[in-house]
C-alpha cells in the first residue's frame, strides 16, 4: 500500500469524524430549541395564570387578627 494512499485514508476518516460531531452538536441543539418551544407553547414552568378565577380571588389576603 503506498503511503501517500494510507494518509489520504486517514485523513478522509478524520474529516468523516469530524463531520459526524458538528451534525451531532447541531441536532443536539435543534432538539433543544425544539424541546424548549414545546415547553412554552404547554407553560410548563410558568406561573398559573389567574385570568380564568372570578374577582378578588388571587389578591392581597389580610391575615392581621
């Protein structure tokens, strides 16, 4: 096998590996954006909003005896 062969082959492994780690990273963070516009389209970690309750519930309660 001629050596300028074998370092060619190495060096095209090095670059499919390469590859294979930035496509890694990249999907990892598509997934995380993903994961997080789901959690904000269901409110998960959210306040409860209070805009459905009738008046007053929800307010200052004064506890002083």
């Amino acid at each position: 096998m001629d050596v300028v062969s074998m370092v060619s082959g190495f060096m095209a492994a090095q670059a499919g590996a390469i590859q294979t780690q930035v496509a890694t990273t990249m999907l990892k963070q598509n997934l995380d954006a993903q994961k997080s516009a789901v959690l904000t389209l269901l409110g998960v970690g959210q306040q409860p909003s209070l805009a459905n309750v009738g008046a007053g519930i929800g307010g200052n309660l004064n506890i002083t005896a």
